[in-house]
C-alpha cells in the first residue's frame, strides 16, 4: 500500500509539474516559435549536464544503500556521500564554465543556460537531501517541495512571457529564485530525517564512494546523452526550428511516460531490500512491475500516435503545422524508451548497476554515430529513428542481463505478449484506415485490441519459481 500510495503522489506532484513545464513549452512555442523552443530546450539540455555532473548517480546509489542500513551506519554514510556530492558540484560548475567560454554563446544564451544552470545544480543537490525521506518511505515532502519550485519558475516566467512580453532570456530568471525555495525545503526535510547529518569531506571516504559510484555515474551521464543529444546536433546542424520540433515530441514522451517513471522511483526501496533479502519475492514483485509498466508503455505510444497530433496547431501554434508526422514517427521512440524505463529499474534493484551503466553507455554512442551520421540527411527523423534504434539496442541487452535473475521463460512470455498486443492493435488501425476510417475509430479500436490481449496475458502470467 505505501508503494501505491508514493507511486501516485509521486507521480500526482511531478505530473502537476509537468503540465506546468508544458504550458511554459507552449507559451514559448506560442510567444517565439520553433526557434524560441529550440533555444529554450538547448539552455536546459546544456543546464542538465551539469546536473549530471553534480549528482552523478548520487541518488540512485544513495537510496539503495540507505535504505538497507542500519540506522546507527546511516548518519556517517550520509554525510561523506554529501562530501562527495560538494566535490561534485564544484566540478559542474567549473565543466559549465569552460564549456561557455569554449562555444562562446549570444548574452541571450548565456543568460539562459545560467538560469537554468542554477535550477539543475539546486536539483542535484537537493535530491540527495531528500533521501532519508525517500528511504523512509515518506515521499510526500519531496514530491510537493518539487512541485513548489516548479511552480514558482513557471509562475515567474509565465508572467514574463505573457504580461510583460519580455524576451526568452529574461523570462527564465526566476528558476534561480524557484531552486532557493526548493534548497530550503530539503534542508527543512534532512533536519526532520537526519539530525545527526554532518558533511564529511575526507579522501578515503570520497574514494571508497567513487569506486562504487562510478557506475551509477557513467548512467546518469550516459542517460542525459541520449535525451539531449538529438537536439544538440539538431540546433547545430539543422536548425534551432528542427531541434524545437524534436524538443516537443521528447517533452510528449517524457510526459506520457512520467507515471512508469515513478512507479519504478515508489518500488526502488522496497524491490532493493527483497532482492538482498528475499529473491522469490523479488521476482515475484519485479514480474508484476514490468508487467505493468510495459503496458503503460504501450499506452503512452498510442497516445502519441493517435492524440498528440491534432492537438499541435491548436495547442502550440500555426508554425507547428506540418510537424504532425514527426510526432507519429516518436510513437516507436516512446515503446522502446518506456522498456528501457522498466528494464533499467530492475537491474538497479538487482545490484546490476555495472552492467546497465555499460548497457546505456553503448547506447548513447550508438545513438551520437547515428545522429551524426542521419541528422544530416533525414533532419528530424533522422533524430527519431537514431534514437529509437539505440533504445532497442539498450532493451535487448538488458533482456540478456534479466534472463537469469528473472528466468527467461517469464520475460519470453511477457514480451511476446506485449509484442502481440501491438502487432493486433497495428493491424486494426492500418485495416480500418484502408477503408478510409478517420484516425479515432482507428484509435478506438486499437486501444480495445490492445488492452483485452494485455489483460488476457496479464491474467494467465507465469509465475517465477520460488528456487533461487
């Protein structure tokens, strides 16, 4: 029940936040157009590496291993981890210092990867504070503390664009003000959760966390590659138009897969402890889980297909017209990104944390060759199809890694009826648009296709072996 529970505040709060990041997204949209996005979606793509940089895999190894300490070892652990944490953030804003005086950016620009800078840093920190909470299972302070400062940027930068018609730049100087209320929260929080936090900066400790962060590390920085990469070489080799359009369709995705997201963040500590403690049960709880996320999966993909689109032009403007073909074209991208989602999460839980950071790794090269090489010549598909085929690569690798923790034959069962649900769903739509239906009944019968085979295979799931 707490799971469930902090799966929906969880999910409530950040999807909350969402909205609002997306009504920014179309006042942008809207006020400056394609190139207004793009500049937008390239400050935070730029601002994200040095959130990376300052938590690099800090929380997703903070709380697993907080959650399985006692209490007497969790104050010390606590504080070398933020020790290292302030190490950390001293290097992104240095990284984020050389990488501005390196590509030499407008007064506009610099203005806004600052502002945004700011707000991603504050995030890095302020994540690692929340982790007694989280590990307690208490994950309504830090769901409604996000939500604040998201709402804060939102209502400050909503007011800029669309009462003070000012430019983007500008516009954007409230998410410094939005990341100190937020760093206030988190203090509040970690002086309720761990009093006796004392931040320790010593070399043995930096390095005993280093030697296990570093595959946290290379994840985190590997996983905003991938995100942000299709629009970096889009602002820099087509336009700042094109990368706007990619930016939206990634913003739809990121959206549509929010809930799977924070079902995995809600399952994290309690999947963790069964897996050390109990490996039946964490089978058991980590079948039902993908089970559930991979339809969502599915769901989201035909969101993205089916409704998205008519939505655009009246949404986010006339200068979006012609993009509606593109946003389909994701519905791919979303599918494989939304088992990534699944598949990563477990084998965190499953101390596999190696073997997903090198997963992801080979992925994100996979998809900077691609990009590079079909940007060029396809534009923004080019983008669409570079990062799909780099996310299928991650799933069929970390299918291989699950094959024996999980057993292969629950995951055959699991895909081939997933794949089976889609392939159903597929075939109504493209029947029905032969003969000449219009997109909703073809929407209406593919979602009932897909949903009755989901249940069906839901229901008769084998069940994993209780032997180890």
């Amino acid at each position: 029940m707490s799971t469930t529970r902090n799966a929906i505040w969880l999910t409530s709060c950040r999807l909350t936040g969402d909205v609002l990041n997306l009504l920014l997204f179309v006042l942008i949209s809207r006020r400056y157009g394609p190139a207004g996005a793009g500049a937008y979606s390239y400050g935070f793509a730029v601002a994200t590496f040095a959130f990376v940089i300052g938590c690099i895999g800090i929380e997703e190894y903070g709380l697993r291993q907080y959650a399985r300490m006692g209490s007497a070892d969790r104050p010390v652990f606590l504080g070398q981890l933020m020790g290292t944490q302030v190490l950390m953030v001293a290097l992104a804003v240095l990284a984020l210092a050389v990488y501005l005086a390196l590509t030499g950016p407008s007064r506009a620009t610099l203005i806004t990867v600052c502002a945004l800078g700011a707000y991603q840093i504050t995030a890095a920190v302020v994540a690692t504070l929340f982790i007694p909470a989280m590990a307690e299972q208490r994950m309504l302070g830090p769901a409604l503390s996000e939500l604040c400062a998201r709402a804060v940027a939102f209502a400050a930068a909503g007011y800029a664009i669309g009462i003070a018609h000012t430019s983007l730049a500008p516009a954007l100087l409230g998410y410094p003000a939005a990341a100190v209320i937020w760093l206030g929260l988190a203090v509040r929080s970690i002086r309720r959760y761990a009093p006796l936090l004392q931040v320790t900066i010593s070399t043995a400790g930096t390095l005993r966390i280093l030697k296990i962060l570093w595959s946290f590390a290379l994840l985190e920085i590997f996983a905003q590659l991938f995100a942000r990469i299709g629009v970096i070489i889009l602002s820099l080799r087509v336009s700042d138009a094109a990368a706007g359009i990619f930016a939206t369709g990634l913003r739809l995705i990121e959206v549509a897969l929010m809930p799977l997201s924070f079902l995995g963040i809600a399952s994290y500590p309690r999947l963790s402890q069964l897996f050390a403690s109990n490996l039946p049960d964490f089978r058991r709880s980590a079948g039902n889980l993908m089970w559930l996320m991979l339809l969502g999966g599915g769901v989201a993909a035909w969101g993205l297909y089916f409704v998205a689109p008519p939505l655009l032009v009246p949404v986010l403007g006339q200068r979006f017209a012609g993009s509606e073909g593109v946003i389909q074209s994701m519905a791919v991208f979303a599918m494989v990104q939304a088992v990534e989602v699944c598949l990563g999460r477990i084998l965190l839980c499953a101390d596999r944390q190696i073997a997903n950071a090198g997963f992801v790794a080979a992925g994100a090269i996979l998809s900077v060759v691609l990009n590079l090489a079909l940007v060029p010549r396809f534009g923004v598909y080019g983008a669409v199809y570079a990062g799909a085929a780099a996310y299928a690569a991650i799933d069929i690798l970390c299918i291989g890694a699950l094959w024996r923790p999980l057993t292969g034959a629950v995951l055959l069962r699991l895909f081939l009826s997933v794949g089976a649900g889609v392939a159903v769903a597929c075939a109504l739509a493209v029947m029905l648009a032969r003969r000449d239906f219009s997109a909703w009944p073809q929407a209406a019968a593919s979602a009932a296709a897909f949903g009755l085979i989901g249940a069906i295979a839901y229901r008769c799931r084998p069940r994993p072996r209780s032997a180890s």
